[in-house]
C-alpha cells in the first residue's frame, strides 16, 4: 500500500448567510494518493473545518451525493483519485468547485431540484404498463433488458448536466440526465408509450434535438450511461423506426447529412440547410421552408464568405473528394445497411474496448451490446466507465 | 402543521415501499428523508433479492434456509409471511418496471446466494437495489400527488402523547435551517441501520442508528442487538462491499497457500455456506497466519475462475469497483478481502404488521427487528425484508387511520430540540471534536464487538461507549450557521450512534453463548437450553440499559445442528 502523502484541496466556499461572494479555502489533507478527492475532503472537514458542505454518503460512486467539478471537470469527488486529480490540477493544487448549470446553495451542494429533477419529471418518468399486465413476469427479451441497464446505471448525480453546453445556452433544454431517463422506458419492451414519448421529445423545440453532440456528458458521467448516445438512440427510433417528423427539423437535419455525406463524401453545407427544412432530397431548396430558412440566414451566411469560413464555390457546389475516397465512404454506408441487426450504441455490458472485437463474434452479442464500438457513429470517447481520473 | 394519516421516516426500499401501499390503501402519506431518497443507502445493495419464483422451488425451501441462516433465533410466523409473499413482491416489482435480468427464455433469471438451496435470487446486473429504489421512486413522482414528499429533512425526535402514543415527529429542514412539528395518526420508522457505528463498515455515512435510537429514546424496546453481520468479503483497503454474488456466481476464496479453505469449514456449501459461517472461517485463517497480503491481513477472492463475458455483464459494478479503489482488474486477478461489518439483524422489535410496542409506531426495514434474521441474515434476504414489511406496515398503518381523528402533536419536543441544536452550536470550542470521537467509537467496536467477540474486551468497548456517551456532551462543532449545517446534525447522528453502540455491546455481554453471528470465543457452542430466546433491551434514563428476553416463534421447524 502506497505511503500517504500531502495533497493541498482548494474549495469553493459560499456562506449564503454571510452575505459575502464566494472564495477559495485550501487545506492540505495527507492520504494515500489512491484515496478519493471526496476522502481527502472529508479529511479536511474532520480535521479543520466542519462546516464545509458537501453531500455524501457511499464513498463508492453508487449513491450520487457527491457530484462536483474538479480542475473545472465535472465528476464524483468520491470517484476522483487525488493522484489523478494532481496530474490535472493546473499549479499543484486540487481545485473542488460546485457542479455548473444549477444554483448554488451552500460551498459544494447545488440546488438539484431546482433544475435535475425537474427535467428528470419533465420525462414522465415512470413505466406506462402494456396492458394485459401478466400474472407472472412480462416475458421480454433478454438483450432488451440489458441493454436499458445501461441507463438505469445512471445515479442522478447531475455531473452531465453540470457542463451539458446546450442546456448552458437553452436552460430549458430537457438535458442528458433525463432524455437517458426517456431512454429507458422507450427501450423498455414493457412500455405502452414509446410512440408518444418519443412524439414528445422530438417535437419539444427543448427536446432530443437540442443536443449540440459535444460529448461533455459522456466524458462526466461516472456511470458509463453515455447519455449523448441514449440521446442519439431516441432520435434514430423516433426518425427512423416511427417516422415522426418533427416540427424542429431534427429528423430531416439528420437525415440530409448522411444523404449528402453519401452523395459528396463531406458535408454540402449549403445543401444542408435547404434541405433540413424544405426535405431531403435536390429538390428540397425549393420548398417554400426551406427559402424561408435561406432567407433568414441570408445574414449569417453573407458573414460566413466575407470572413473566408465559407468559399463561395464550395458552398455551392459543395466540397469535391477524389473518386476512390468517395467510393470508401460510400462502401462504409453499404456495409452498415447490409448489417441485419442495426448497431446500438450500448456499452453497458460490453467490457472494455480490447474485447470488442472478440465478442463481437457472437450474434446475439450484437444487440447486447459488444461490437458497438463508437466506430458506426464516428464516436470516440466511449469507454465504458468514465474512469476516475477524468 | 402538517398532518397525515401515515408519515414515514426514510425512503430507502422500506419507507418509499411503505410510503406507496399506504397511498393505495387510501391514507394520506407523507414520507421524509434526511437525503434524497435515491441517495438512501438501499441504492448500495447489489446483489439481489430472493423470491422462490422458480416453479420447481418451492417457498418453504427458502423459508427453512431462513431459519436454518439465523441459527433458529429468527421468528418463524415473521419468516413464512416474508418466504410466502416473497414471489409476489418480486412480480410486483417487475410490473412497475423493476429491469431484472432474464434468461433466454425472457422470464427472470435467478442466481445462486450464500445459505440458500436453490437459485432464488432475483438480480439486476450487479445494482439491483439501486434499480429496485429507483424505480420505486419513479412511482414516487407519479404518485406525487397522493404522497407529500420532504426530501432532505432530517428528523430528531418522535412526538408521543400523554397515552404514550406516537402522534408524530419533530424535523428540520436541512435547506433552510428551520424545524417543524409534524402531527400523524401513526409513523413508520424506515430509517435504516446503524453501520456508522463501526469503523470500517460497508454502509454509508448516513448509516447512524436515528431510527434505532429515536424509537429507543420515546420507549420502545430493541431487540437482537447483538446480532451484526460482518460479510465475508469486503476490501481490505477501505471496507468497501464486493457483493456475494460474485461467489453466487462461483468465486473462489484463498489463503495464501492457495487453498480453496472453505472445504475445511463447509464442505458441502463451500463459498456459498451462510455469512457468519464463512467471516469466521476467513478471520480463523487470518488469525492463524494464513491471510495474505501486507500483515496477513486479507483473503483472496478469485474471480477469474468466472467467464469473462459473464462478469462484465452480472458483475460489472465490483468490476468497476475493483479497478476504481483497489487498483485491481479482478477479471484478471484475485482481490484482497477480509471480513467486514455490514448490517444489523437486530433494531427496533416488531410484529409481522411492522407494529412497535409502541401505539401509533411502526417500524420496517433494516431499522426494525421482526424478527426474520433472527443471528444471521442470509444474502439477499434484507431487500425482500425491506419491501415486504415496508408494504405491510404502510397498509396496517394506513387501515388503523381509518378509524382514528387525526392528533395533534404538541410542539414542546419541537421547543427542546431547538434548545438541543442550539446548544451544540454554541458550545465552546474546548471538548473533543465529533470526528475524534466517532473514529474512537467505531474503532472499538471493530476490535471488539466483531467476528469473535469475549467478555473482558466486551466490557472494555462498552466502557469506551460510557466515557464517549459523556464527552460527546462537550464536543464541539464548526459550523454556525443554519442552511445546510450538516455539522451540527452530524452530533445529533452522533448521539444517536452512541445510544446504539452501547445496546449492541450490552446485548452481547448479556449472551453467553455462540449463535449466528455472536461468536464468544469463552462461550464458543451454542446453547438452545439457555438462550435460545431473543434479548431485549431498554433504554434506562441516562444508566446502563435494561435487559429483558423474549420467546422465539416456532411454527414448522425445531433446531437443529446447523452444518453447511
Ligand atoms: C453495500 C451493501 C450491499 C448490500 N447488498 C444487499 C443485497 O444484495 N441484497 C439484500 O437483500 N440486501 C443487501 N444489503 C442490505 C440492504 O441494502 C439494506 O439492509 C436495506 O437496503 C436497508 O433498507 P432500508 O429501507 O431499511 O434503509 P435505507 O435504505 O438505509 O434507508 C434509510 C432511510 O432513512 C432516512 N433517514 C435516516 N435517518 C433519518 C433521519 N434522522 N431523518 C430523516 N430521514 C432519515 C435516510 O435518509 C434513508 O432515506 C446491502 C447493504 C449494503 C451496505
Ligand atoms: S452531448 Fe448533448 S446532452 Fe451531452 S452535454 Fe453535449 S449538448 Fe449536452
Ligand atoms: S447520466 Fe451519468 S452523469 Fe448524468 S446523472 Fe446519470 S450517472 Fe450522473
Ligand atoms: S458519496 Fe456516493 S456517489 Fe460519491
């Protein structure tokens, strides 16, 4: 067992009853570098100071009291090594803050209810039974249950809502925490709802589409839930298995990248736009939408050529790739749709990213979980558990 | 004030369970908790649930190994009600959207837990607490305008009339600072176990005996106090639990010779034979020089022998939890176990409705003593306590409100509490410091009152509790303020873990001879002419506590040797 060693915690501080703005306070705790940041607090507050606030009870990452920022990363302070934590400080020091996007109540404990758990209820977060309920238990498949383990994992600890940047911009945004939440009853094979659910969620302006993919949530969670990728999982059955078309243009928007992605090999950005709202084909520019959109973004884009983002030439005829390249894109979409069973973004009992291939053998293994590597979606990041020294 | 016909203390499995049934049953509800409840210590629980749902098995089997596990001190009227309605629980659970692992017929799966004769653990990965609380708080949300909810609120007294009967509690609200009478027709007490009061242990730190001591403190008796489980497998480096469904599902334990040992202590059950059985075996090879790792100290738990695949996907929390605080790949290597403390069979005595002595005071899960553990609990037998004794006494209580006009607590406990509270803030900085005193007591208890107890070191640790009891009186706290001082409350969770420890170790005196989990190295058998009875205890003003006895309910099975 390792030697325990000093290791100076800078806090953030709020007395609500002082009248005073926050302030750092540092202490220097002495712990074995592999003991938890929440450890080395709690040392802090045993030896110091007592009124330091902070929620906690497991130690073990399984009640999720304990949810913070560490050097500005969002996390479990119970799920931190203080080893780790050194290595990402930025001049040695340890810096604990309150987690973000909620208000503060007290040093490190955030009003949850005020934002988490009202998007948590935003959801209808119970199972609506599909009637008859059996006398014994529903039989569903095996793979369907494991496969919404993966966001009944989730603790609530808010640590993805903490950073989300789209609910930073859009507070409304129903967020990560709760569209895994939604995940889990429109992947329960028991549900009665999943086509209303979904309805809900695609046509909410603050719903599923809102996402900006900027994977902050998958790379906070401690839990391995991924909810960017519960959020894309919402948004293939609703596009693609019940056909909403929502009234956000999130289907269409999705829809017209992988056309044109197929078609050009990049992205046609100024096919994108037309083509989100008038519909995903050539002929969609002409849709009275889409000149509606095209209209109103006639600014931005005026912008976008004056500053050299944009050249007027590619924006019209969109980028060129060599032939060969074209063709690799284009075999990538042909193996995908060869697939019987599509790829899910389920991580939760696939094990560690060495094994993918291995296990990814097995049919059945293909909806539980184990050949989905990040590589169908072009997402990195997928580790399963986020380990503790993010 | 507000006032409701069932107001439940805690929303772990047995308050939010309670809380739920009294709601379908009619009453006005409302349930309280110091944390969130999903933060309730039940969310820790992984392994599983035991329901003998299996057609070939049969409810009298796992009844039996109930009772068999509790070295026949469990009651066995208590043990049939909860083996009998088990199946139904669990199929209950299922329709509200409990995600249990299936096999690939698409029923539930079962897997094989230590003590039992059969596969009748219902599971879910390795988070099936966590799945079962969160789901039943989802019906909390859908039921919320039928249950009020006051989620971190912390209550600090019971509220008896001049009958004696409890009409309600005393709580502050964490957030603000406040406090607040609370009148009732009858409570429910589901605030948990008392794990805080050994060091370590694999319970939270919300773990303090409130419930236990509350109940104690207003005059209700407590019983199998003695009885603390230490589970056979817990990380040497911090206590923390590695569930034994990882033995379920057929890991090995070591010595440093490399020796599967259990073959010597159970040769039938092996890994598998009940807890104490087994924490015993474990310390033995400790204690005789056969442990492994730095000073001896530990056992190897040998996962790999399980498949790869099978563990990552029925295991992946203690896989997590292997590679997050021990550094260990267990799928790759042994773990480095020992036994450690992890619940207490005994708590505040109940009948099979969950109703205390006291008139209007209910109490179920892991704070209440029915008794259905009696010496041992076996795995996986604590969460199907929790739901089906929380659901039992919410109905009881929410059927004898129907007939009642609705009491009005007096606010003068609500007066004495603020006194209390405001007392320990203003304390000089000049006696110890809560922490010290908390480490000292859990410390001893540890040494003491664990897997191999005797009289001298008995008496030394309730000695320790005395002085501690007093110098808690002057230790001092930091924290001033009002909103969120959970420095302050964390004396008042002190007192009552005090209050707790002092029962446990007069219980344990008081038993001379070995049952369950009371092993007395200078009391080693068992004696069925002496003891086999229940030991009650008291609380006796501020003196040592009262001990009385209580029968043992037999219904079907006599004792018995007791071999694994
Ligand atoms: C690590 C671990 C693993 C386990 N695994 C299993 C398993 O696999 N199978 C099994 O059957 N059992 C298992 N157990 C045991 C089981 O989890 C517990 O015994 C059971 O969950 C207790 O539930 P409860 O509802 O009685 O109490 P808890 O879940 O502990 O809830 C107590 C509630 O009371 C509230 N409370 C306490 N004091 C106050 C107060 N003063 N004011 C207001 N509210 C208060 C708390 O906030 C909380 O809501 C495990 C236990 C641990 C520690
Ligand atoms: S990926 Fe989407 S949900 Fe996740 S943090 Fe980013 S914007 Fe928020
Ligand atoms: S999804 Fe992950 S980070 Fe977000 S609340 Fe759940 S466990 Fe926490
Ligand atoms: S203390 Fe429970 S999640 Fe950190």
């Amino acid at each position: 067992m390792a030697e325990a060693t000093e290791f100076t915690l800078r806090l953030r501080r709020y007395d609500p009853e002082s009248g005073d703005a926050a302030y750092w306070d540092e202490h220097t705790i002495e712990l074995e570098p592999h003991r938890s940041v929440l450890e080395g607090i709690l040392q802090a507050k045993a030896r110091f100071d007592g009124s330091i606030g902070i929620r906690c009870s497991c130690r073990a990452a399984i009640c999720g009291s304990c949810g913070v920022r560490v050097n500005g990363q969002p996390g479990l302070a119970c799920h931190t090594h203080l080893d780790a934590a050194l290595a990402s400080s930025r001049d040695g020091v340890i810096e604990v803050e309150p987690m973000g996007n909620m208000p503060v109540i007290k040093d490190l404990i955030v009003d949850m209810d005020a934002v988490h758990w009202k998007k948590i209820a935003r959801v209808t977060p119970w199972l609506i039974n599909k009637e008859p309920i059996p006398e014994r238990e529903y039989i569903v498949d095996r793979e369907a249950m494991v496969d919404v383990t993966q966001s009944m994992a989730c603790i609530q600890c808010g640590a993805c809502v903490s950073d989300c940047l789209s609910m930073e911009v859009d507070p409304l945004f129903v967020g990560p925490a709760a569209s895994a939440k939604a995940y889990r009853f429109v992947g329960d094979p028991r549900d009665d709802q999943q086509r209303e659910r979904l309805t809900d969620l695609a046509q909410d302006p603050h719903g599923i589409y809102t996402c900006t993919h900027c994977f902050k949530c998958i790379d906070a969670c401690p839990k391995g839930v991924a909810p960017m990728s519960q959020i894309m999982r919402l948004r293939r059955r609703a596009g693609s298995d019940h056909h909403i078309d929502d009234r956000n243009n999130g289907h269409r928007h999705e829809a017209s990248f992988v056309t044109l992605i197929k078609g050009y090999g990049l992205l046609h950005e100024a096919e994108l736009l037309p083509r989100s709202y008038g519909g995903d084909s050539w002929f969609g520019k002409f849709h009275p939408k889409a000149g509606k959109v095209l209209m109103s973004s006639l600014p931005a884009i005026t912008k976008a050529v004056m500053r050299g983002k944009v050249k007027p030439k590619t924006a019209l005829l969109g980028h060129k790739i060599p032939k060969d390249d074209l063709k690799s894109v284009q075999r990538i979409y042909d193996k995908v749709a060869a697939r019987d069973q599509r790829l899910e973004l389920n991580l939760y009992i696939t094990g560690y990213d060495e094994d993918v291939d291995g296990a990814g053998t097995a049919p059945a293994a293909a909806t539980s979980g184990a050949a989905q590597t990040g590589a169908d979606s072009g997402q990195p990041g997928q580790s399963p558990e986020g380990s503790p020294s993010r | 004030m507000p006032a409701h016909d069932v107001l439940i203390i805690g929303a772990g499995l047995a308050g939010q369970r309670a809380a739920l049934a009294a709601a379908d049953a009619g009453a006005t509800v409302a349930i309280m908790s110091k944390v969130h409840p999903v933060r309730s210590h039940s969310v820790a629980a992984a392994g599983g649930i035991n329901a003998a749902i299996n057609v070939a098995d049969d409810w009298r089997s796992h009844a039996y190994d109930t009772v068999k596990g509790s070295d026949f001190l469990g009651d066995q009227d208590a043990i049939e009600v909860m083996c009998s309605e088990a199946p139904g629980e669990v199929m209950h659970l299922e329709h509200i959207g409990v995600t249990f692992h299936r096999n690939e017929s698409g029923e539930l799966d079962l897997r094989a837990f230590g003590g039992a004769s059969a596969k009748r653990t219902a599971y879910v990965a390795d988070i099936t607490g966590q799945a079962i609380l969160h789901v039943l708080y989802e019906q909390l949300m859908k039921y919320s305008d039928r249950v009020d909810r006051y989620e971190e609120w912390f209550t600090t007294s019971l509220v008896l009339d001049d009958s004696g009967a409890c009409v309600g509690v005393v709580a502050r609200d964490i957030r603000t600072g406040a406090m607040e009478t609370f009148s009732a027709k009858n409570v429910i007490l589901a605030s948990g176990g008392a794990g805080q009061c050994f060091k370590p242990t694999t319970n939270g730190l919300i773990c303090t005996g409130d419930g236990i001591a509350q109940a104690y403190a207003a005059g209700a008796p407590l019983m199998d106090m003695e009885m603390i489980q230490y589970h056979p497998t817990c990380l040497v480096e911090n206590g923390f639990l590695i569930t034994e469904g990882a033995r379920g599902e057929g890991a090995h334990l070591l010595n440093a010779d490399g020796e599967r040992f259990m073959e010597k202590y159970a040769p039938n059950k092996m890994e598998l034979a009940s807890r104490d059985v087994v924490s015993r075996a474990e310390q033995t090879e400790i204690n005789e020089g056969r442990g492994v790792g730095p000073g001896g100290v530990g056992i190897y738990l040998d996962v790999t022998v399980v498949p790869r695949k099978r563990t990552l996907e029925a295991l992946r929390e203690i896989v997590n939890i292997g590679k997050d605080f021990a550094g260990v790949d267990i799928t790759r290597e042994p773990i480095m176990i020992r036994p450690g403390q992890h619940y207490i069979m005994g708590g505040v005595k109940t009948d099979i409705d969950g109703k205390t002595p006291l008139d209007g005071l209910y109490a179920a899960g892991e704070v209440a003593c029915v008794s259905v553990h009696g010496g041992n609990r076996l795995g996986a037998n604590s969460l199907l306590d929790t739901l089906i004794f929380g659901r039992r006494a919410g109905e009881h209580a929410a059927a004898r409100a129907t007939d009642m006009r609705m009491p009005t607590a007096t606010t003068s406990v609500q007066r004495d509490d603020e006194k209390m509270i405001a007392s320990i803030i203003d304390r000089p900085r000049e006696g110890r410091r809560i922490s010290e005193i908390k480490d000292e007591l859990g410390t001893v208890m540890n040494r003491h009152v664990a897997v191999f107890r005797e009289e001298a070191g008995l008496q030394q640790a309730h000695e320790v509790v005395r002085r501690l009891k007093e110098e808690s009186k002057t230790a001092y706290v930091d924290d001033r303020g009002t909103i969120f001082n959970q420095d302050v409350l964390g004396a008042v969770e002190l007192g009552y873990m005090l209050e707790c420890a002092e029962a446990i170790v007069v219980a344990a005196i008081e038993r001379k001879e070995s049952r369950g989990a009371q092993f007395r190295t200078d009391y080693p058998e068992r004696n069925d002419d002496e003891w086999l009875k229940h030991i009650d205890i008291n609380r006796n003003g501020d003196d040592v506590p009262q001990v009385s006895y209580s029968e043992v309910t037999f219904t079907q099975w006599q004792p018995e040797e007791r071999k694994y």
